[in-house]
C-alpha cells in the first residue's frame, strides 16, 4: 500500500531493510547482532556502500538523534568492523 509517505505494509510499518542473522564476536572481544542487508546500505563509519545481501552490524554513533542528543544505531560494515559469527554448535561446525 502507497502512502503519502511511502511504502507501507497492511499494518502501517515498512518493508524490512535488513534481517538479524544472529550474534557475532567482534575485534574488540564484544558480542554485537548482525545482520543481513535487504536492500543497500551507506557504512556510516567509512561511507562505503553495504550491498544487498551483505553483513554488517550496527553500531552507537555519538549525536546523530534528534532527541536530546541521544544516540541512533548506524549500519557499520565488515571492512570498519571485522566479526566472526558465533556457530551453533560446539566446536565451529553449524
């Protein structure tokens, strides 16, 4: 359904830009969620473009909320953020 103000699912909300995949480990020893691009994404650590189907995570960039001061979680890609995905299985193998 087309709205004035896009897109719209039959329950009012959008099309889903990106699925979680599951939790991954990063450089740093943290555990953070991934995901997998549905349609392209800008990183907003290095500007480089996120293609569909690729995994990034999301990370906290410092004022970019409107409310407060606060913080927004920004896609941030695998080059900016190296993960490694946790396996369901012991042992490496899922």
């Amino acid at each position: 359904m087309m709205t004035p103000f896009g897109p719209h699912t039959h329950r009012g909300r959008r099309p889903a830009k990106s699925h979680r995949v599951g939790r991954a480990l990063q450089p740093d020893g943290h555990m953070t969620m991934t995901y997998r691009a549905v349609e392209a994404h800008r990183c907003a650590r290095c500007r480089a473009t996120i293609a569909a189907g690729s995994l990034f995570s999301r990370h906290a960039q410092s004022g970019t909320s409107l409310f407060l001061g606060g913080q927004t979680r920004e896609p941030v890609c695998m080059t900016c953020v190296p993960l490694r995905l946790e396996t369901e299985e012991p042992g490496g193998q899922g």
